[in-house]
C-alpha cells in the first residue's frame, strides 16, 4: 500500500513500481527477498541510511518495541554521514515525488517509515523558514 505525505511516499518492494512514484530509493540494508533488481526499477540503493545492523535485529518488526525503535533509529539518522543522505533525499523532493521502498511485510512499522517522518520534517520546517 502506497502511503503519500506531500512529495515523500514509502512503497513495498513488492508492489509494482509506477511513473507517479518519482524518484525511487531503497531504504534497507538488505534486498527484498524474491525481487529482482529491474522489478524494483530503483534510482538508488541507500543501504548506509538503513538501520544498524543491531537495531534491526533488536527490532525484529515487533510492534511493541516501535517507538523504541524510532526513537534508536531516529538517533542513528542524526550522525553526520546519515544525515548528508537524508539532506540530499529532501533536497531531491523539494524538485519531484520520492518514494522510499522498503522490503518489510509491516507496512505501520518499518524504517522507511521513519525516515519518511524525518524527510517530512525537514520539509515542514524548511516551508515554515521560506514563509
């Protein structure tokens, strides 16, 4: 299910890709399993934006441990090499749609989520600066 916040979108890797989806970037460490690579028709493959390792398996898609988890994986966003993609993804959605595609089976609880909370954040407070 395609999920739409003003220029940022988050997509299962397993839904077709579409021409409205814009830029399309994926947001995990590890490739959709089953899916090959011109299924997907990605512009990017952001693996250094994905959960630590540690995270991701402290998580385990456990709906319980979300917020934690969002807190933890909003942290690790915040580090300066993370962050340079992050800008670079905002800065990209400020000229056309990017949909952030995830591999997950959850489509409430997975780090493209977030990340799509902190682009829209950005976004938000940029449009507040330019008002």
């Amino acid at each position: 299910m395609v999920q739409k916040q003003d220029r940022v979108s988050i997509k299962r890797a397993y839904e077709e890709p579409e021409p409205s989806d814009g830029y399309r970037v994926l947001v995990d460490r590890l490739w959709p399993r089953g899916v090959k690579k011109e299924q997907l028709r990605l512009d990017e493959w952001a693996k250094d934006l994905a959960p630590s390792p540690d995270l991701r398996k402290w998580f385990g898609h456990d709906p319980a441990r979300w917020e934690e988890f969002r807190k933890r994986y909003r942290e690790e966003l915040s580090s300066s090499e993370r962050r340079e993609i992050v800008t670079t993804l905002a800065d990209r959605s400020h000229s056309g749609h990017v949909t952030l595609v995830y591999g997950a089976r959850d489509e409430e609880h997975n780090d493209a989520a977030v990340v799509r909370e902190v682009l829209e954040g950005m976004l938000g407070q940029a449009r507040r600066q330019a008002a």
